[in-house]
C-alpha cells in the first residue's frame, strides 16, 4: 500500500472514531462502516482502530473473525447469500446455488476475479415462507428459481459503481 | 416493505398506538407493572421468561443508568414473525419500549437489529423519528416531567448466538458474541455493567395491547400456565405459509389444520432447537408447558427425509456455535458425523444410543441455551423415526427408493 493511500485510510478511520466515539461499543458500528465502504476490514485498519480505541490489535481481530458479515481478506462489491436453512433447503435452494455458480464461474466462499461478486451462504434469513431466498448485500430476493439468477447477476452489473442498493424492494 | 405474509386479521391491526402509553402514563409505573403480571405474559422469544417479574427486578435495582434493549436478532431458523412486526408494527414496538423505560426507569432504549434484516433499518429510523416528532420519544415524554428516554438501532454482523442475551449485550458492547455465565443476570448487570432487560420484539407489542384492552382481556386467551395469543411463523410443506395468531395451547393438529399442512409426517415446533412431533403426537399443544416455540413452525410433508432434516440443523449449528464451550463446539460435529453414518447406513443402535447420550450431556453442560438445545432435533428423529434412519442402503437412500 503506497504512503498516501495509508495516510488517508488513517484520516478515514479518525473520522469515524470521532463520529462514533472513541470507546469499545462503538468498535461494530466503525467495523460495519469499514467493511461497507472497503469491502474488507485489513489488517492495517485493525491495527489503526486498535489504536485510536486504546485496544489490543488482537481484541478487534477476534471481533472481525467471529461474525460472518465481517471481512478480513477483500470481498466483492456484491456479496451474494443464498439461505441454506431448511425451508429454503425444501423449496429448492440447491438448484439456485448451482446455477449461481455457473454463471458466475466461481464456488461458494469464492469472490470472482474482476471483483465484483462473492458467493457466500447465510443461515437463515427469515424470508422460510417464500424460499428460496438471497441477500445481495442488504437487498432481498425471494422465491428465486435457476432462470432468475441471471437477470439478478445483470441487474448488478447495470448498477457498477453503487454496491449498496438503498431501501427494501422485494422482488 | 415485505410483501404481506400476515394471514388473517391479527390483534396487532386494531391497536392504534398512543394509547397504551398514555394509559401507562396516567397510572404509577407500580401499577402498570401489575397489570403485565396479572395477564401473565411471558417472554415471546420462546424462553417464555415471565415478563413482569423481568422488569419488577430491574425497576428495583437502584441505578441511574438502566437500558431497555429490544432483541430484533431473529436468527431461528422458521422464525419471521419478528420481521413482519417490525415492517408492519414497529410503532408497537417502540412504544412498548416506552412503556417498558417508564416502569424500570431507563433512559435508554436500543434495538439490536440483526444484519440480515437491514433493508429494514431506513424504516424503522423515520418510524423513530416521527415519534420524536409527536413527544413520544426524547425529553419530557407525554409531557410528564422527568421521562426522558430515546432508542437507537444497533446493527448486528451476522451471528445466530447474539440472539441469546448475554452475547447480545457482549455484541452491543463490541465484543465477540460470546454468551456470559449467568449469574449475574443482566437485570443487574447488564450492558456497560447496568440494569438491562432484554426482551423480544413481540414482547414489546403484547405489552401495549395489554395496557390498551386489559389484563383480563389477554388472560382470557391460551391456557393457565400460557396466556394470550402468539404470532407463528409457519412455513414448510402447507399450503397457506405466512404469519399468523393463534391462542396458546393450540394443537398441533389444529395448527395443522388452519395452514393446510394435513398429512404433515412431522412438524418442528421451535426451529433447529425445538422439537420435532411426529403425526402421532399431533394432539400435543404449544404452549410453554408442553412444546414451547418462540413462534418457529415448520412443516414436513410424507416425503420428507428426517434425516436431512437433522443434517441440516446441525450443519446450521456447526457454524453458529461460538466455539466457546466444550460441550457444544464439540458436540455438534461428532452429531452431524452421526447422521452422515446414518446416511450411509453404518451407524450400530448402541453407537445411535451412545449419540443420544452425548445429547443429553450437551443439554446438561453446555454454557448457553444454543447448546443446550443443539441436540433437540437430532434427539427426537433419532426417538421417533428409528424406522426411517437406521439400516440404509446405498448412499443416503432407503431401500428401494430415493427416500
């Protein structure tokens, strides 16, 4: 990482220590924001948050590594999670995650090499009585099949640049 | 919002807000805490702690600083119904908060929302912000001097354990989600170390319709031991999945029978950690001193292999465990390696028995409820569908057929 881009990533982080305050609780509001805007929390911010919280680097490890909307290593612009919990399971899941995986040329856990896409799976949505259901990133899509997929994958690209689609719309 | 999932007319539709909490405002916080205790209403989230005595304890403790936090980290596998209050009724939600601030005293109010459920937060913000708006949230409340309380929404990151309330407060206060020994409860130590109750998002809701139509009114609904009404979120094999209410005590084959599900071989009441009832025990009811649920009904139709079924939940819990304790963080996969020598036929009665065993030393040692209820599902399918599980042939197939 060049000196400027450290430099700038440590103004960011002031910004957001000084928003949020600078004491343990607000550790997970800073994190998310980190992940929403970089796609990943790095090593070197962890160490910088540490830093700025008057916390041990190992302790904001620990938080990012346990939960799963956390990031250490950099994901895509669009992070895709299709429900694997039971009901989601009945209604065909399997079919869904096959056909993402085809057109996207990757497998789960996999982020594609332009950058733009991760598969990921997620337990339970809460979305059991139109399964089955996907997030991408904070938008829902419901009762999907196989031959939707590929409308929802273009939709993505259309709107490049923007990775968090504003507001709940259920399709 | 959500498309609609509420089947039918639900109690929620005709309680205007405002109401219930002038009517909590007009009588001392003593009184309306013996108004809860005389409906009986216990903890929606499925533990079905009793509500009132939760919050007589933290109103006693002698603190300035005391937290209301709303538990919105619906993560029960079958569980919705939170997500539909929280589109459809958070002026409920925050207004029973309201009421909850006024009987303990606190200052504070926060809702762990949990990150699968954030296309929710711009909604729940401005439904926060009108109230503001109109007095009911911020300072002098409903004009009454010295009620000051406010709620902010705190987002969760992904975690099924942050449901449990001790890693909930260890989560809100920007640590892993790990579960805490109890005691101390949080009525006395709780978030940042004060008086915090925790309660479910329905919770909240029930307690305005029970300061609006009375104690007696919700008490006249469910059984003794279960009173009122509950929201249940029924999905699986039916033909009519959504949300709907139901009494208490209702009977599974009742319940069955209102969601289109009859002929179901088998109904999970309570998601991954509740009970599997076959058809044969479909006169068991739902309620807290038979098959509890925190509103999780999901629906097996005679096709069904219970034994992906209980690969599935374990698969679920092999992730979301928090690795903290023993008994669970090894458990779980020696479960989970069970049913794959079920799948493939290789598994003795005395290994499936020695399995039940290590269920049971799961229930009685692990540290959170997460554990403890881990090896439910496994428990009751290996109990009641012996039959269906044991002697396989060929790779995860019944004799005969695709299962």
């Amino acid at each position: 990482m060049l000196l400027t881009e450290r430099e700038r990533l440590r103004e960011e982080l002031i910004a957001l220590a000084d928003q949020f305050g600078r004491q343990r609780s607000s550790l997970m509001p800073i994190l998310q924001e980190v992940e929403r805007r970089h796609f990943r929390i790095s090593e070197y911010c962890m160490q910088v948050i540490a830093d700025l919280l008057d916390l041990h680097p190992v302790e904001v490890h620990s938080v990012v590594s346990f939960y799963s909307f956390l990031d250490e290593s950099p994901r895509g612009q669009f992070v895709i999670r299709l429900c694997r919990t039971i009901t989601c399971e009945m209604a065909g899941k399997d079919h869904v995650a096959r056909q993402l995986e085809n057109d996207l040329g990757i497998t789960f856990g996999q982020t594609t090499p332009d950058g733009k896409f991760t598969l990921q799976w997620a337990n339970c949505l809460g979305m059991c009585d139109q399964g089955p259901a996907l997030l991408v990133n904070d938008q829902i899509f419901t009762r999907v099949t196989p031959e939707r997929v590929h409308g929802i994958l273009q939709e993505c690209r259309q709107t490049f640049g923007v990775h968090a689609v504003a507001g709940a719309k259920e399709r | 919002m959500t498309s609609p999932t509420t089947m039918g007319k639900l109690t929620f539709d005709a309680v205007s807000p405002g109401v219930g909490l002038k009517a909590a405002l007009a009588q001392p916080a003593a009184a309306v805490l013996d108004r809860i205790a005389a409906s009986g209403l216990r903890g929606r989230g499925g533990a079905g702690f009793p509500t009132s005595v939760k919050w007589s304890m933290a109103a006693e403790a002698d603190e300035a600083d005391k937290y209301v936090v709303c538990n919105a980290d619906e993560g029960e596998p079958g569980t919705f119904k939170d997500r539909v209050i929280l589109s459809e009724f958070a002026d409920l939600v925050f207004e029973g908060m309201t009421i909850a601030a006024r009987v303990i005293a606190a200052r504070k109010g926060i809702v762990y929302l949990r990150a699968e459920y954030s296309y929710l937060r711009r909604h729940l913000e401005s439904a926060l912000a009108s109230r503001r708006e109109e007095g009911l949230l911020g300072k002098r409340i409903g004009g009454k001097e010295g009620f000051d309380f406010d709620i902010e929404i705190h987002m969760g990151s992904g975690s099924y354990v942050c449901g449990e309330e001790t890693a909930l407060i260890e989560s809100l206060e920007g640590h892993r989600g790990e579960p805490r020994n109890r005691p101390p409860f949080p009525i006395d130590t709780g978030y940042l170390g004060h008086p915090t109750i925790v309660n479910n998002v329905e919770t909240f809701a029930w307690v305005v319709c029970i300061l609006e139509k009375g104690a007696e009114w919700f008490k006249s609904h469910g059984t003794v031991k279960s009173t009122g009404h509950k929201l249940f979120s029924v999905s699986g094999d039916c033909s009519r999945p959504g949300v709907y209410e139901f009494p208490m005590g209702i009977t599974v084959a009742e319940l069955l029978e209102e969601v289109g599900g009859q002929g179901a071989k088998a109904v999970q009441v309570g998601g991954a950690s509740g009970q599997c009832v076959p058809a044969s025990q479909s006169d068991r009811t739902i309620a807290y001193e038979d098959v509890p649920t925190g509103g999780s009904i999901i629906i097996f139709g005679p096709k069904r292999d219970m034994l992906e079924v209980a690969r599935n939940f374990l698969e679920f819990f092999v992730d979301e465990s928090c690795g903290q304790c023993t008994p669970c963080r090894e458990g779980v996969p020696k479960l989970l390696e069970g049913v794959q020598m079920l799948q493939q036929g290789a598994c003795s009665m005395a290994y499936l028995k020695e399995l039940c065993s290590l269920g049971e030393t799961m229930r009685l040692a692990s540290k959170c409820g997460l554990g403890q209820s881990a090896p439910n599902a496994f428990v009751s399918i290996a109990r009641d569908f012996q039959d269906e599980i044991l002697g396989r042939t060929g790779f995860g197939r019944r004799n005969g057929s695709d299962g």
